[in-house]
C-alpha cells in the first residue's frame, strides 16, 4: 500500500507517528499512549477550534465518540504536585466572585422550586457537572513541565470544581440559594493536533530530554542519528499528514472521572445581569 498509495515521505511520516505509543509506554506513559492509540486509531475528525473555549463550547457533543471520558482519571493526576497545587487553589475560589457570576448563569438555565430541592449528585459525570454545575477553574501544565505523563498526555489543561447539594429559588426576587454540600474535581481537556506546535524529539525508545545533545531543529521527519538509532522532531503537521493520508486521526474532549470532597457553605445569587450573559 506504501507503494502504490503513499510518497516515501507519507509513508515515513505515517511510521514515524505510529511508534510514538510505544514509546511512551517504554517511558512509563501509559496514560499518554492509550490517549494517542485513540486518536490514531479513529476515524479521522477535526476539532471545531471554538469547541476549544469554554463559552463556545456545545453542552451536548454530536457523537459520544468524540468525547473520552474513562482514560484519565483523577487518582492519577493527584499524583502530580501542579494538579494538587491548582485544587488547592480552587478550594479558595469555588465560591468567589468570578464563581458566583458563573453560578448565576447556570442555575438561570435550571427550574428551581420555592423550596429547597436537590441540586445535582454525586452520581453526575464530568460532563453532566460542566454544563450544571461548575463553578470555577484554573489552567495548569505548560512547556517548564518536567517530560512526564501528565505533559505527555494533557500539556496545558482545566482542572474545574463543581458544587452540588440543595438549592431553591424565590418565586419573586428570582434570587437562588444554593447550600452546597460537596465539591466535585475534575479535568476538561482537548486531545487535538491543530495548528504549529512542537512537540519533541523522539527516538523509538522515548522523548529526549535536555541533558542530551541539542539537534537541529528542522520542520519534517527523521533528522539525524544518535549512534545508530534515528532520531526525529515532530511537529502538529506530521499528525495533520497522517490523517491525510490514513483518514484516520479523530480529535476529541477529555473528561476525567470527577473527585469529591466535601463542603458546607450557603451561596445566595441574584438573578443574572446582561453582563453575565456575555461570553
């Protein structure tokens, strides 16, 4: 099929990627190779870029297969020092300003009654919570990351909390309360290859670190040797070439199963401004 199908440099390219997985497994990145072996081995599917923003993105997803929500889980990534950092940060800031604005728009979508009646469960997924219930989020990771499994499989993501307990609305005011009895944790990320970026230099066996000799940074393929093993820079478009070629390579959203811990606090929301509304 190389042959006859491909260029030599297509078929080069195809390789190349599909020996990244087990690479990352040689490395100990078992969460990052099952996220690439998925997107390798589905039909090929290109991420809308405003699904990639919080306002923008759809509530409901077209198809289920875009959305993988049993790979990462949140056990794992309590085992990096930068996620337990970020919740802390969140357990200061679920119930803030910025929380309360993001609150009000929620719960203005929800039907409440004048008494107090449930207000979502822990049995709620990732992204059930999302559109509901979340209330606040930071970013974590980045290119300063040591070269481990959370950089290989996540790079820059969300960690996000959500509130859950009873809530009730005054039939009048339309002013909600909202007493919150557990927050929920959780991971939001999207597993795509769009756009220019850089994303290491590998050989078969893993992705070099710092301490090794600098290459020469070129755009495309297999680039020199360190002694008798290949060595190559890979970049966004070397996917972007093996879902041309393949018609495989479907992106897709991240969700990680959701942590709870509990809370006791009492949120009064007045109803939401034109203000709030605005992306």
């Amino acid at each position: 099929m190389y042959g006859n199908h491909w260029s030599r440099e297509d078929a080069e390219t195809v390789e190349l990627i599909k020996s990244i997985p087990t690479a990352m497994r040689r490395m100990g990145w078992t969460v990052s190779a099952q996220l690439m072996e998925r997107w390798l081995q589905t039909p090929a599917w290109v991420l809308p870029t405003d699904w990639k923003k919080r306002k923008t993105s759809p509530n409901l997803m077209p198809s289920f297969t875009q959305i993988d929500q049993n790979t990462v889980r949140m056990s794992w990534a309590r085992s990096y020092q930068r996620l337990r950092s970020m919740m802390d940060e969140l357990r200061t800031a679920m119930a803030n300003e910025p929380a309360r604005k993001e609150l009000r728009t929620k719960t203005a979508k929800i039907q409440l009654s004048p008494d107090w009646s449930i207000f979502g469960s822990q049995t709620y997924s990732a992204f059930r919570l999302d559109g509901l219930h979340q209330s606040n989020a930071r970013e974590f990771g980045g290119f300063s990351d040591p070269l481990d499994d959370m950089y290989g499989s996540l790079g820059m993501a969300t960690l996000k909390v959500a509130l859950i307990g009873e809530a009730k609305r005054d039939p009048r005011s339309q002013r909600v309360t909202i007493r919150a009895t557990h927050a929920g944790y959780y991971i939001r990320d999207t597993y795509d290859f769009n756009g220019f970026q850089f994303l290491g230099t590998w050989t078969k066996t893993g992705v070099l670190h710092s301490i090794q000799p600098p290459l020469p940074l070129t755009s495309h393929g297999v680039i020199s040797h360190l002694g008798k093993e290949p060595v190559s820079h890979v970049f966004n478009h070397d996917f972007e070439s093996y879902r041309r070629v393949t018609g495989l390579g479907g992106d897709f959203i991240v969700y990680s199963d959701v942590v709870w811990e509990p809370v006791d606090m009492t949120l009064e929301l007045d109803p939401p401004t034109d203000r709030d509304m605005e992306p």
